[in-house]
C-alpha cells in the first residue's frame, strides 16, 4: 500500500511519497516482491529526492542486492539511467554514515 505512492504517483507526488518514505523507514514492513521487479515498477514514478524510498529497500534487500538490480536494469536500458544513479547515490550515503531522520 505504501509503495503505491510511487508506483501510481497521485497529484501531490512530492508530499505523498515524503510520507509513505518516512513510514516505510519507520515501519520496515516487509516485501514480497522481487526486488528486481519491484525496483522496476517504483522508480519511473520516484522522486530522486525521497532518499527514504532507497533506505527502506536497503533495509529490506541489503545494498549489494538493490545494486545488483539496478545493474541488470541498466543493462536492459529499461528505466531512466538518472533514476538508477540516484538510488545509488542515496546507497553510497548511508555507507558513508548518512543519518536516518
């Protein structure tokens, strides 16, 4: 449910993905989807500066394996290659220490 505010973006995008990002960091609800199929669905509708939609993922995933997706995204050339660089550089982020709200 959270994530359909990324996969069907409504009107007011920015705020509802702000939301559903800060509850899906909060509640860690787990993800029955694979994760290659579920990054395709949810980053052509993504605001790159919802940093907590990447946060979630590498909570639930782990970052090799959200990095391994988008690897084998990029080869199929099939979502927007400024999508794939932004999850990875909110990943290299919490690498380095970011701090979660």
């Amino acid at each position: 449910m959270l994530l359909r505010a990324f996969v069907a973006p409504p009107a007011n995008a920015y705020l509802a993905q702000e939301y559903a990002g800060e509850l899906l960091t909060r509640l860690r609800p787990p993800c029955s989807s694979p994760l290659t199929d579920l990054l395709r669905s949810v980053l052509p509708g993504w605001n790159r500066s919802i940093e907590q939609l990447p946060w979630y993922l590498a909570d639930v995933f782990g970052s090799k394996a959200i990095v391994e997706s988008l690897d084998e995204i990029d080869r199929c050339g099939t979502i927007d290659r400024e999508q794939t660089i932004a999850v990875r550089f909110w990943l290299k982020g919490l690498d380095n220490g970011a701090r979660r709200r």
